[in-house]
C-alpha cells in the first residue's frame, strides 16, 4: 500500500490537501509535532492565534475561532480525501504528523513516509476517520485553543462539521466519480460524537450535490474587520 502515492495525489485538490512526506531522518527545519502543539508545549498556537487576530483586526475569540478553523481544515483535508478516494487511511497520528509554521499562508504538513490501512467500506472510513480526526487532533487541539482563548466549545465544534462538509465539497469537485462515497463518509462524520447536532444537512445550493450544511453555530468571522458571513452560517438567512 503506497500511502505517499495516495497523498501525493489527493494534494492535487489544493493546498489544504498537502502532505509532504520523506524519509524520518529529514525532518524540515522549523518543524514541529503536532503533538507537541496539542499538549501546549512551545508558542506556536500562540503566535499563530496573535498573527491571525493582527491579519483579521479581531479579537482574540475570532482569532481563536479562525486559527482553530484553518488548522482543521489542513488536518481534515487530506486523511478524508484518501481515505474517500483510494480507500486509504493514513496513519497522520499527532506524533507522526508536523506542523511546518508559516506567516504567508496555511501552515504545512509533514510525515515521515506514513503507513496506513485500507478502508474499503465507507463505514469503515468513516470510523477510522472519526477516531484520527476527532479524537486524536481536533478534540485535544480545541482543547488547547480554549485553554489560551475564551472560546465556546460549540463554536469550534461547528467549525469541525463545517470543515467536514467543505471537505466533502471539494473533494466531489475533484473526483466527481466519489460523491456517492464522500457523501456516506461526511454524513456518518457528522453524525458521530460532538459532531452529532451541530448542524443539518438542507436542500443542495451549488456548487454542492445531494444536500448543503447548514450549521446551528457562528465561526465569529462576521466580527473580523472585513470579515462576514459564511455560507453555512446560522446567521445566513433561511
């Protein structure tokens, strides 16, 4: 099974997809486990929450909400669309994968070449996927948000759902043959643990198929100096 070769193509969907890979001894400099980032050790959740609030001019909670938002999708994107695509999980745990902190744009993402299993049922890859994505990364990384920022913990679950359904959105733009399969995967995702509720799933709006998400939460970023209203926000008018 050639995980790097699955990642590797999923990375054609675009940045947030990307995972660079290379042997354990060549380490990017500047680079740093994820895990480190989720057990607070270091600033780099810090100082990215600080940039993000300067790029904004926000508060710290929007800062947070966003920083939080963006980190979910980088760890969201790539895990679902190999697992949806090439029946592929790859084992992106947080001490495997690192974050490469960067001021220019997402951070980037690098494994030492990752292993993985095959996922050839969607129930299967919905539940790996709920097991790496929701409980080793973004349960402990809202976590570690909210010990820094005084956000509300239904705000970053919403983000998590809303991340899933963008992801889903994207990855049916890109192979349009695996919407049947994104779908299954997206919907037993949200209806999985702190997901479940978070939002509902309405008639599709394009460029979605088969159904849009709306989310019964706010992302904060209408409170952004140029910011506004998402397309799935609850603010959004019916």
């Amino acid at each position: 099974m050639d995980v790097a070769r699955a990642l590797h193509d999923v990375a054609r969907a675009g940045p947030f997809f990307a995972v660079s890979t290379g042997p354990a001894g060549a380490v990017p400099d500047g680079a740093q486990p994820v895990a480190d980032v989720l057990a607070g050790r270091g600033d780099a959740l810090v100082r990215r929450i600080a940039h993000v609030r300067t790029v904004l001019g926000s508060d710290d909670r929007v800062a947070a909400s966003v920083t939080f938002q963006g980190l979910a999708a980088l760890l969201v994107a790539a895990p679902f669309a190999a697992a949806v695509v090439h029946g592929v999980l790859p084992a992106l745990t947080p001490s495997a994968l690192h974050w490469i902190p960067r001021t220019d744009g997402p951070w980037a993402l690098w494994c030492a070449d990752p292993d993985g299993r095959a996922v050839p049922d969607p129930a299967d890859a919905a539940a790996g996927l709920a097991d790496l994505l929701l409980d080793q990364h973004l349960g402990p990384l809202a976590a570690a948000v909210r010990q820094r920022v005084a956000v509300s913990g239904k705000v970053l679950h919403g983000n998590t759902a809303s991340t899933v359904a963008a992801t889903r959105r994207l990855v049916v733009a890109q192979w349009p043959a695996a919407h049947g399969r994104a779908t299954e995967v997206a919907e037993r995702l949200l209806d999985t643990g702190v997901l479940a509720g978070t939002g509902e799933r309405i008639a599709a709006r394009a460029p979605d198929r088969g159904w849009s998400f709306r989310r019964r939460s706010c992302c904060l970023y209408y409170r952004a100096r140029d910011g506004g209203l998402c397309g799935d926000c609850v603010l959004v008018p019916r």
